[in-house]
C-alpha cells in the first residue's frame, strides 16, 4: 500500500466517526435515560442525566471507531485496492 492511500483511509475514518459521534450519542443517551425513567417510574433528574452522558461518551467513541473502522476497510478493499 502507498503512502497516499493510507492517507486517505485515516482521514476518511476520522472524519466518519467525527460525523457519526453526535446523532450515536444522542439515540444511545435518550434509550438509557427511558430506560431509567421506565425502572424508576419518575422523570429522570439533571445530575441523572448528566451521569448517563458521561458513562455514554466511552461506549459512543468505541462503537463509531469501530464501525468507521471496518466500514472503510470493507469498502476501500473492495473499490480501491487490488485484486
């Protein structure tokens, strides 16, 4: 593999994971704040929620990595390199 094409595999990785951090961390928080707010029977408090985002943030950043990851390993092998 050339130099460019490195490059170009990282750079697309961050930036998919950058574009996919804020709407991932978004659906997980509002399904772990219902969910706590299901088991509680009550609304959830600020410092509640503020709990949840912050124990969010850890699992949001491995699953975009990860999925940014792979996606592009799949489809720069697939298009990019050679066979």
């Amino acid at each position: 593999m050339n130099l460019g094409f490195l490059v170009w595999f990282w750079a697309t990785t961050v930036l998919l994971a950058a574009l996919l951090y804020r709407p991932v961390k978004r659906v997980i928080r509002a399904g772990r704040v219902r969910t706590l707010e299901r088991k509680a029977k009550r609304a959830a408090t600020d410092e509640e929620q503020r709990t949840i985002e912050k124990k969010t943030v850890p699992l949001v950043v491995v699953l975009v990595v990860t999925f940014a990851f792979l996606f592009n390993r799949v489809l720069m092998a697939r298009y990019f390199l050679e066979k």
